[in-house]
C-alpha cells in the first residue's frame, strides 16, 4: 500500500473536521464578533448622549466627513478635558463623575456660537467643531467655556476647573487637528487650571 493511499486511509479515520466545517466555524465566529462589535458601539453612542447631552462618536464623524466633503477652509477644534473626574467618581460614583461632564457638556454648547457642534468622546473630554473658525476666535470660545464651567460645583464640593487645548487649519487636516488639540489640553493641563493652550 502507498504513502498516499495510507494518509488518506488514516485521514479519513481520525474523525476530525471537514474543510466545510471549519469554514462554518471561522465564518461563526467572525459573526459573533461582528456582532459584538456592534453592539459595543451601539453602548458607547448611548452613552455618549446620557453623559454629556451633545453628540456621539456617530454624530461626530458624520460632521467630520460633512467638513471633509464640503472642503471647509477653516475649522478649529476645541478640546475641553473636565478636571478631578477621577476623585468624584472614587467618593460618589461613576454616575456623579458622569452627570459632572454632562452639565459641562450643557454648558459647553450654551456657549458655542450657533455653527458650532459639540461632542463627548472619551471619559473626561469635550470636544467642538468650530467651523470658520481661526485660533484667535477658538480661544474666545475657549474662555467663555472656561469661564462657565468654573461655576459648577462638584460632588467633593469644589468648584469645577477644565483646560482646553486648541487646533486649526483646513477641514483636511481635522484629524491632525483634533490629535494636535489633545495634546495641547494635556499641555494646558500639566500648567494649571482654567489654562488654554494651542497646538
């Protein structure tokens, strides 16, 4: 009997799966985790609109590609991280963290002009599309978001500090710009509070 002939005898002995059924299999499992993947973002817009009242993850890229698409010159994107989230949520509760950066995010879009979108993306950040807007009349906003969200008093009983970080350029470039207000809110953060700075 030949090599070829005794692999295929013991092959079809051994009771393993099929090529069909592992092509089941993996196709099952990329399911399942499509799925998951789904509703993990499904949750996180849900939270997104419970915690701040302003636009989702969904809401935001959909403004984005809208900038992108129209080729909008200008727009400035103004990051907004909400200080001492961290003790709130570790003496009251992740709830009492999460209503603090919503009456933020309330004040935020009161303080927008009307063309402005706000959005709450991460934890303890705010974020807004200024669009027509350069860095100078980013930081106007900038100081009037500030300036709100100091009268807010936490859970600890302290009033509320924020820093805000500010990026712009052409609506091309919004990534690089939202990346660029980031870091420069972590910048004005490391130098006190209510600090404004630019990328």
């Amino acid at each position: 009997m030949g090599p070829s002939i005794v692999a295929g005898a013991l092959g079809s002995t051994t009771g393993g799966p099929t090529t069909p059924e592992l092509l089941f299999g993996v196709i099952g499992i990329v399911l399942v985790g499509v799925c998951i993947l789904a509703l993990w973002r499904s949750s996180r817009r849900r939270v997104d609109r419970v915690v701040s009242g302003v636009g989702g993850r969904s809401e935001f890229d959909r403004e984005t590609e809208a900038l992108i698409y129209a080729g909008a010159p200008q727009v400035a994107v103004l990051a907004v991280v909400v200080d001492g989230l961290d003790e709130v949520a570790e003496l009251h509760g992740q709830t009492a963290a999460e209503a603090l950066v919503g009456q933020a995010g309330k004040l935020l879009t009161r303080r927008l002009r009307s063309s402005d979108t706000a959005y709450h993306l991460a934890d303890d950040e705010l974020l807004a599309l200024l669009n027509g807007a350069d860095e100078a009349a980013a930081r106007r906003v900038a100081e009037r978001v500030l300036g709100g969200i100091e009268v807010l008093v936490s859970p600890t009983g302290h009033l509320v500090t924020a820093a805000a970080g500010i990026a712009a350029g052409p609506a091309v470039a919004i990534d690089s710009n939202v990346a660029g207000a980031r870091r420069a809110a972590t910048v004005a953060r490391s130098s006190g509070r209510n600090r404004i700075a630019t990328a």
